[in-house]
C-alpha cells in the first residue's frame, strides 16, 4: 500500500513538475484560411511536443501588421512566433529585430523551399522566416459567365479584355458582378494589388532619385481605369472589401472574374466552401503589353523577434508548420488540393498534388514570373512588386491607400487623391532624407 502510494505520489510529482516547466508559444497570426486549418491541426505538435503549450493570436490582416510592427519596435515581448511577410523580414533581419532560422532540423531540406521565395526571406545567405505559404496573383473566373458573355479567357490576358470581360458579366439583377477586387485601404490590402496594377501600366512609385510618381500620367491612367471598372463592374461597397471579403463573395457565385493572390485557388475549387467549385478557371494576372504583368509576390512566414525567451521551442513549431510532412499532413486531412501552395519544389513535382490542383501549374509560373529586383517597366532604385521594400512604406503605403480608397467610395476625385498621395509622399520621402 505505501509502495503504491509512493509511486502515485512520484507520479503526481512528475506530472507536476512537467506542467510547470511547459512552454506557452504565444503565435500572432492573419485570420485566413490556412492559418485556422493550422490551427485545428496543431495536437500532432503538441502530441509530439508535451512540453509546449501554443497560445494563439489571431487577427485581421490590418490588425496583425499594426500589432507585430509595434511590438517588435518596442521589444514588447508579447509574441514568441510571429507572422509576417517578404516586405518586413528583410528589413528587420537588418535591423537585428529576428532571429535567424538556423535548427530547423536535418529532414527539414531548406534548399526545397522555392528560390523566389526563399530568396526574399533570406539575408547573407540566411533564412530569417520560414514559408507557410508562399503566392503570387492571378485571374480567378467563372467558365460559365464567360462562355455566356461570348468571351474565352486567354492564359495570359490583357487589362483591356478584362475590363470588356468584366462589363459583359455583369448582372445587377442577379447579383453577378463582373468583377471583384480589392478596395480595403492598406499597403497590403487594395495597394498590394494597385500597386502590382500600376507596374503593368508603366507607373512606379518612386523615380530613380526617389522622387514621387503620382503626378505622372501612368498612375493617372491606372487609377482611372479601377474606378471606372469597379463602378461599372464591381460590387457595392467595394471599397470595405479586402481579401477575405472578395473570397467571401466569390465563393457565393457574385464575382464573375477575381483577381487575387493564387493561394485563393483552393478554397474557390473547394466544394464544402464554394458555390461554384466546378466552375472556376485560372489565367495570369493581366498586362498591358508593357512587359510587366500585373501579379504580386509574397509568402506568408514565421519568424522569431529576437525578444523571445523562448527561441528553441518557438523554432521547433516553425520547423513542424512549414515542414513537408506539415504538407503531407494537411493533405492526409484534407486532401492534396488543399496544401499550402507556393513554398516546395517538391511539391510541384509531387503527382497527387499536380492531379488534385488544376490550379498548380498557373500558380507556380505567377511565382516564377515575378522579379522583385526589376519591378517595373521604368527603372526604379528600389525592390519589391506590390511594395517598395524600405522601412517608411507601411505608413506611406497605407496613407495612399486610404486615399485610392475614398477615391473609389466617391468621397473624393481620382485627380485629388493622386495629388494627396504625391504631396505626402514627397513630405515623408524628404522628412526621411532619400530627397533634398
């Protein structure tokens, strides 16, 4: 009796003692998709991790900029695993504010990871940020309204056949708009995607002496061309709608033609979210003939602010979510069409994936076809397609994309909100010194 007492009391102990030396990861993370399938995901690492605890952080895309930006900044401590994306990793690996990725483990195979993606998440040949995902842009479209418009979709198609395409789709009585696309204010919302717009019309937003282009003809003609488009052909209150708010109607049948990140792809072909699964074909996001297209690159990653107490274990659940067995888990789970896309060579070369994502092959040359280095028809002194890759452009950014924004809500003019946005560009570009 006393010898089983011991060893209950012994067990108790040790239970005891494992509970108090447990490590609570705190994880800021967006609210799309595949992040909440990670998270129903997470017991097989904590099943193979007892000693970890996961708290999750789980906010709009908005939101999560504003919060991690901040806290990082200020070395607040309030996150031990961060998501964040090609625009910040390299700038704050710079700034010494993330840890590099160095024990991911010897099966992890970081040389699988994409060389566009891994490339913008590295700095002196180290990895500051692991991809979750990884995506460019594409057109997302209705088969079926473009056969009944008259209309076949290109692979590659023109801002001009869009904009004829979309006019012809729309249907206000049957709540069938042509076309969907960002307005959300914000410098990865509607200016990630005007942004990308503006490369393939020939505009830049700065010239080689970093002098603000709003005021020049190419911006004029991109925004010009939104607003007439999305007034004739977008949805009402356009300019509330972010990324998951155009999923949201697309997947309700009231989009004709989408264009947006490729990672959308599964969850619009996805029949237990998607009212018109069977019916979506994909082509490239559109140009105008200028040799640059309109399509973004970023990966959503993990990184580690290196204000963490907790570098090792936070490490751990980075090496577990961006891992090909994460891969192989997901598609155990869901099915392979429902991976996250765009960060491993090996899987585009992986069969199952290729035969359950018809998606795939549009994705990976959006990928591909995206050059960070030479963003632009003219030449500009600065990397990065749907963003200039220098600490002030996330204020900058936003405050021109609430501008373009009220611009499309009609509460102010095209020509005022490109004037706006030059004359504060020009005072936050000279207040930071690039311009005298």
């Amino acid at each position: 009796m006393r010898l089983h007492t011991l060893v209950l009391g012994l067990c108790s102990a040790s239970a005891f003692a494992l509970a108090a030396h447990a490590e609570t990861l705190t994880i800021a993370t967006v609210n799309n998709g595949d992040m909440i399938r990670m998270q129903k995901l997470t017991d097989n690492f904590t099943a193979k991790n007892p000693g970890i605890d996961l708290q999750w952080v789980t906010l709009e895309e908005n939101v999560l900029r504003e919060r991690v930006t901040t806290d990082i900044a200020t070395k607040g401590g309030q996150y031990d695993v961060m998501t964040i994306g090609t625009y910040e990793v390299p700038i704050w690996a710079k700034q010494g504010w993330l840890l590099p990725l160095e024990n991911l483990g010897a099966d992890y195979d970081v040389d699988d990871i994409l060389p566009a993606i891994r490339g913008g998440l590295s700095m002196d040949g180290k990895l500051y940020a692991a991809p979750f995902y990884g995506e460019s842009s594409m057109v997302m479209y209705r088969k079926d309204l473009i056969d009944k418009a008259g209309l076949t979709m290109p692979d590659a198609p023109t801002w001009e056949f869009i904009a004829d395409a979309a006019r012809k789709m729309t249907d206000r009585g049957a709540d069938i708009n042509g076309v969907c696309l960002r307005g959300k204010a914000g410098w990865g919302e509607n200016m990630a995607f005007l942004s990308a717009t503006a490369n393939s019309f020939g505009a830049r937003w700065f010239d080689e002496n970093w002098q603000p282009q709003f005021d020049q003809p190419e911006w004029k003609a991109t925004l010009d061309f939104y607003v007439k488009l999305m007034n004739d052909a977008g949805p009402q209150g356009a300019s509330s709608n972010g990324f998951n708010e155009n999923l949201a109607l697309f997947q309700q049948g009231k989009c004709g033609m989408w264009i947006d990140a490729t990672v959308a792809a599964s969850f619009v072909s996805n029949p237990k979210d998607s009212t018109v699964a069977d019916k979506v074909g994909y082509a490239l996001a559109p140009d105008n003939g200028l040799g640059k297209r309109g399509n973004w690159l970023w990966a959503w990653s993990l990184a580690i602010p290196a204000g963490t107490q907790k570098a090792d274990a936070a490490e751990k659940f980075i090496a577990w979510a961006t891992s090909k067995d994460y891969l192989a888990l997901v598609a155990s789970k869901e099915g392979w069409a429902n991976v996250p896309p765009g960060t491993r060579t090996s899987l585009y070369q992986n069969a199952d994936y290729l035969a359950a994502a018809p998606f795939a092959k549009m994705t990976l040359d959006s990928i591909n076809s995206a050059d960070p280095t030479k963003p632009t028809v003219k030449p500009v002194p600065y990397v990065g397609v749907q963003f200039v890759a220098i600490p002030e452009f996330q204020g900058l950014g936003t405050t021109v994309g609430q501008l373009f924004s009220a611009a499309l809500a009609g509460q102010m003019s095209v020509d005022d909100a490109l004037a706006q946005a030059q004359s504060v560009s020009v005072r936050e570009m000279t207040r930071a010194g690039y311009i005298k």
